[in-house]
C-alpha cells in the first residue's frame, strides 16, 4: 500500500499535470522565454512548479525543496527534502512532441525514498517506495531481462548547449551504436530512467544532467531490479550530473563502455 507521502506526491503530479495537458494543447500562447541556448522557460512550467509547491508545501511544510523553476529552499526539517522538475522535457513539450513528464522525488537523509514521474499526455503513472518495488499505474514493473547488447535499446541524453559533454558523450555513441540495436535520445531524462525501469529500454546514460531530472527515475530503477550508477566511480548518480543505469545483467559491461576513456 502507498504511503501518505507517496499519496501527496501522485496528487501534486496529478493535478501538474492536468495544468500541463491544457497547456499542451494551446502551446502557441504560452509566453516562452529563453533561459540560455536551447534552456526555455515557459508558463506551462512555472504554473506546474506552483502547483506542485503548494501542494507538498500544505502538506508538509517543514520539509526542504529543490525545484527547477524556483531552485532551493531549506525546510524546518533538515533531513527530507522534495526534488522537483515539474516539466522535465521542456523542449518537446514546447514543439507539441508528447513525450514530457512531471518528477517529484523525496529524499530522506541524502536518500532518495520515494519517488513519481508522470507521463500526462499518455497517462502513464510511474512510482516506487524504497523496499517496495516500482509500478506502473499500480501494475508491478521490472527491468528487461534481455542479456545481449546487439538486442538492446539504449538511451543518453545531450544537456541543452552540451554543458562541455558533447566530445564524451559523440565518443560514447560511436563506441555504442555498432554494439547495440540503437541508441535513442527521447528529450525527457525522467522518462528515459522510467522506461529502463519497465523494460522498454536496456539502459540509459547522461553526462551534465541536473538532480531534478533523474531523482526520482533512480529509485524506480533500482526498485525495479536494475542498477544506477554515477559514471563517476563512488559518486552520487543524484548529485555528480553523471548517470548511468542498465537492467542487472548488462550494467557491467554497459558501465565499462561508457567509463573508459581511450
Ligand atoms: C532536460 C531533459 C533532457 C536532458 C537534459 C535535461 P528539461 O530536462 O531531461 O532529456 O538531455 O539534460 O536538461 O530541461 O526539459 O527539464
């Protein structure tokens, strides 16, 4: 059974997202502005952030927050804070592309214990308890059980402006692509962590990548029985803006492709 934090966090997504579907579908009017090259803000954002801030807020008002939109903010309680991209996928939202999603984690003692990522467009809820494994729409969720690379389906993603990863991240295609059955880059982090965590892809990997984006898809991962890791050895895949997951039989070899460096 969902927990009451599990509870708030689903109803703030939900009703994010419900703001974000009305938006979509009028996006010409949405007052976009450009935060750097290819970082866009918009109405849509704001608004969603807003919503997802009172929501939690009125429900737990002394736990810490870090959003996208409205950055930090220390709550009377050191201990938990909420970790939110309230449109995660900016940029296929704004060009009427239907695959963006709202991510709200809950950390607990610089752990991640709970977490939501919604796809409002398809209606795809996806959620995870730490211990407790991860769903989709309240159907149980597992990693692919697909052993061979050259039958897998790996995802990356580029940060707006390439945030200096371009080279590492065009070396790590290369390496890639002729190893495996393709490599996709979808626009949306939370969705690509989500995906790897019900089986549609084998693995997933991000270099320059912010908190918000892959908090809670790091615990769906892991409770759906795969692995997550910083691409940095002993670093936080939250914290070190490096990620990469894979289901359990492919992440050693997957990390090694990805970690190597000649
Ligand atoms: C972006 C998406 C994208 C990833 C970028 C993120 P945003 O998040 O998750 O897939 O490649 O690094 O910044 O800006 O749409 O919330």
């Amino acid at each position: 059974m969902a927990s009451a934090n599990l509870n708030i966090m689903i109803k703030a997504a939900r009703k994010a997202g419900r703001s974000l579907v009305k938006d979509f579908r009028e996006v010409e009017n949405l007052q976009v502005s450009v935060k750097g090259a290819g970082d866009f803000v918009s109405r849509a954002d704001r608004e969603a952030e807003r919503i997802i801030k009172e929501e939690l807020r009125t429900a737990r008002p002394n736990y810490g927050w870090i959003g996208e939109e409205t950055g930090e903010d220390a709550g009377e309680d050191p201990t938990r804070r909420w970790i939110v991209d309230p449109l995660d996928g900016t940029t296929n939202f704004l060009h009427g592309l239907p695959h963006w999603a709202v991510s709200i984690a809950l950390e607990h003692k610089g752990e991640i214990v709970a977490a939501v990522i919604f796809d409002a467009a398809k209606d795809e809820m996806f959620t995870a308890e730490k211990g407790d494994g991860a769903f989709l729409n309240d159907r149980r969720i597992r990693v692919s059980g697909r052993r061979q690379m050259i039958e897998s389906i790996f995802a990356t993603g580029v940060p707006f402006g390439g945030r200096g990863t371009l080279p590492a991240t065009i070396r790590d295609l290369s390496r890639l692509m002729p190893l495996t059955a393709g490599v996709r880059r979808w626009g949306a982090a939370s969705l690509d962590l989500a995906y790897v965590a019900c089986g549609r892809f084998d693995g997933y990997w991000e270099r320059g990548i912010n908190s918000w984006d892959v908090a809670a898809g790091v615990l769906l991962v892991r409770e759906a029985g795969g692995f997550v890791e910083s691409i940095k050895p002993d670093q936080s895949p939250v914290e070190s803006g490096q990620i990469i997951a894979a289901n359990a039989q492919q992440f050693d070899g997957f990390a090694e492709i990805i970690r190597s460096r000649d």
